[in-house]
C-alpha cells in the first residue's frame, strides 16, 4: 500500500498526467480492496483517497 502511494506521488510530482492517472485510479483501487478484506479501518481508507487526490487534483487542473 505504501509503495502504491508512493510512485503514485512520484508520478503526480513528475508531471507525467497520463501515467500518474492511471496510477492513482490503481491505488485507489487497492486501497478500497483493502477495505473490503479488512485490512485497513473504513476512515483511513477515506483519509488516504482523500489526501491522493488532493495532490492529484492540481495536477489534473494545471494540465487541462
């Protein structure tokens, strides 16, 4: 999961729109697949979406 998150960040970091997309479409994925194998509580499964797309949303609007 930290790893997933990671190279999403770099990604978005990199400027690479396409890739860090895909990327966090992919995380959030895995961290929701968590979730439902009870893995991680239903709040950080929140928390952590949220804080991603924090940081991808500038990135998404700044190359629109």
């Amino acid at each position: 999961m930290k790893t997933m998150l990671k190279k999403s960040v770099a990604l978005i970091a990199s400027g690479e729109k396409d890739a860090a997309q895909e990327a966090v479409r992919e995380t959030q994925s895995f961290i929701g697949r968590l979730w439902k194998r009870g893995i991680v509580h239903k709040n950080k499964m929140r928390r952590l979406q949220s804080k991603l797309m924090k940081k991808f949303a500038p990135a998404q609007k700044a190359t629109a």
